[in-house]
C-alpha cells in the first residue's frame, strides 16, 4: 500500500523524525534498567522498535483510509463498547505500582485508556458534526453527551489514572469552546470541577502530596519532592549543549520513569537547551501542520476529529514538558512520540495516520 504524495508529506516527515528521536532517546534512557532487570541492555527499545514498526504500518494504511467511515453509527457504537470492555478489564489485572492501568499478555502490555482518547475524539467529531447548532440545549444534547464523557473520565480517573482523565476532559472542554458552547454551561464547569478536585486531589494523600511539591519542590526533595528535584537538577546539568548522548547521570536509578514519563529531562541533560528546544519547536510544528489540515477540511466532522487529534497530541507534550520543568504537578502523561511506551507510541501514530487522511480527502495541505 503506496504513500499517498497529497498527504501532507511534512506532518508524516516530522511524526517521523519524532518517532525515530524516540527510539534512540528510549535506549539511551532505559539501557541502564534494562540490562539491570532483563539482563539485555536492548530490552525496552526492541519493544518500542516492535511497536513503533507496528505503528507505521497501521498509519499507512489509516491514511489510506477514507475517515468518513469512522462517523458511521454502527462505528461509532462498536468503538465505544470497546473502550468501555478494555477500561473494565484492567481492574481484574493485577495492580502495577498501584494502579489498573494494564491489559498484559507475556511480555506485551496496552493501556486502554490511550485507545478511549482516540475513541472519545471520533465520538465528538461525529456528535458535533451532527448536533453542532443544538449543542445549547442542556437536556436532549449537552446532558446525554456529558453524560458519555463523565463516564469514560470517570473509568479512567478510578483506575487511577487521572491524567489521562485530565487530558480528555480538556480535549472535550476546548472542541465544545469552538462549537459555540454557551459561556453559562462553562461556569457551571467550573463549578463542578471544585468537588471533583477536592474528591479526587485534596482527599487523595498522593496527589495533596505532589501539589504541595510543586508549590514548594525543595520542600522535601527526598520525599515528594524527589521527581521534580531529580527532573530538575538532569534539566540543569545539561546546560546549552548537553552533557552528550548517552552521558546523563540522573538516569542511573536517581530520575523516576527515566524512559517515559521523564524522558524529557534526560534529553535536556544530554542534549541541553538546544536539544530541548528542538523537541519543544518539532511539537510546535506539529500543531502548526496540523491546524493547517483542520482549517482546510471542508466537512465538520473532519474539522473536529482533525482538531481533537492534534490537540490530544500537542497538550500531551505540553502537558508533559511542564512537569518536567516543574511548571505542572508530575502527572503520568507520556511525550509523544518520544517516551518508552507502547500503548501511547501506538496511539499517536494511529491519531497522525487519521490526520494524513484528512489531509488527502479534502484541501491538500501542500
């Protein structure tokens, strides 16, 4: 199945190089652990290898796809009873550093949840492509579809996995924003989000925990302050250029979740500001790609699922640049593209291939 040349070659090329970054990131970040706990230095990246193989092919052949049949509703049902089957199957796996987030087989794992974002997206883009000028209509439109959301969040916040939660509930914020939600339902939001923090942050000792850390990070730097310190000091000792490839200390079981969720620090301590910022403009690019796409799709389901699926991506690495940078509290939200994990490498490729298609169905991009 060829390359299609009226995809917008640019965006591929650079979910390219981002992922291929990745890959050479990921060993240098797990080498260390990996040959600890495996006895094989290669371990976590030949698995990011197989999945990132894996990626391309099924991006090839979504954005060949024409994806104006994922708004069918035969579709869109079968999508979500899916996610919704995955997101209860995890809670009889066994608790992996506390929390169900896993469905694992052998040596294969997948988190479901990264698949709901996707699936939560598409259902958006088919709601408000059908229902975008009743979307002010709080009990036949608004109270059904918030309904879907709460629920899908909710199955994802218990596992616990509030992050990815997060993620969803901004996602869907932002694309309701653009349909012209009305400005009374974003108050009432906003309200309801007080109870939820208190419920799942304030009561939560972890949680409390790291956002008192993050307030005050050298407040106890051996304690809750350790990620964010050790983040910190990796970010720091890397100065403009790095320490070099392969070189970063902090790795050397100092900085939790070297490989994924703290990638991005271990890349300002080898590679230094300029390498950060490098990573910092490729995601830049890919928004800028990818709303160039969104603003030339001539139907509005495109127009939404193009939207969601860039911000799903960009808020990601925002998301996840800030934590290392102490500027948010430490969240298990994954770089994409870049951090060792299946599941999101997987996911966003699937999301990019999506964006392709939207650029060859309707306006080129080039």
């Amino acid at each position: 199945m060829a390359y299609k040349p009226s995809s917008d070659k640019v965006l591929f090329f650079t979910a390219g190089c981002l992922t291929i970054f990745g890959l050479v990131m990921v060993y240098s970040a797990s080498s260390i652990e990996a040959f600890s706990q495996h006895g094989m230095s290669s371990y976590f990246f030949l698995r990011q290898l197989l999945y990132a193989g894996i990626g391309f092919l099924l991006l090839i052949y979504l954005m060949n796809m024409d994806y104006r049949r994922l708004q069918k509703p035969k579709w869109i049902v079968a999508m979500l009873v899916v996610s919704v089957l995955m997101l209860a199957c995890v809670f009889i796996q066994p608790r992996v550093n506390g929390a169900h987030r896993w469905l694992r087989y052998s040596f294969i794992s997948f988190q479901p949840s990264e698949v709901a974002k996707l699936v939560i997206i598409v259902f958006i883009a088919a709601f408000l492509h059908k229902y975008e000028s009743e979307i002010n209509r709080p009990i036949h439109r608004l109270l059904p579809f918030g309904l879907i959301i709460c629920f899908f969040a909710g199955l994802i916040a218990i596992e616990p996995d509030l992050g990815q939660a997060l993620c969803i509930c901004l996602i869907t914020t932002i694309l309701l924003f653009v349909a012209g939600l009305a400005w009374q339902y974003f108050a009432g939001l906003i309200l309801l989000t007080i109870p939820a923090f208190y419920f799942f942050v304030v009561r939560v000792p972890f949680r409390w925990a790291r956002i008192q850390s993050f307030l005050n990070p050298l407040h106890d730097p051996l304690g809750s302050g350790w990620q964010t310190s050790q983040s910190l000091t990796a970010i720091g000792s890397g100065g403009i250029a790095g320490l070099g490839l392969g070189a970063s200390k902090q790795k050397l079981f100092f900085l939790p979740e070297a490989k994924s969720d703290y990638i991005f620090a271990v890349i300002g301590e080898e590679l230094g500001l300029l390498g950060t910022c490098l990573v910092a403009f490729a995601f830049l690019f890919f928004f800028y790609r990818g709303i160039r796409i969104v603003m030339r799709t001539s139907d509005r389901f495109g127009f939404y699922l193009g939207l969601g699926i860039t911000l799903m991506v960009v808020l990601q690495a925002f998301i996840n640049i800030s934590m290392a940078l102490a500027m948010m509290p430490p969240k298990g939200i994954a770089l994409p593209f870049i951090s060792q994990g299946g599941s999101s490498l997987l996911l966003n490729l699937l999301a990019t291939g999506v964006l392709l298609n939207l650029s060859h169905n309707n306006r080129q991009a080039e």
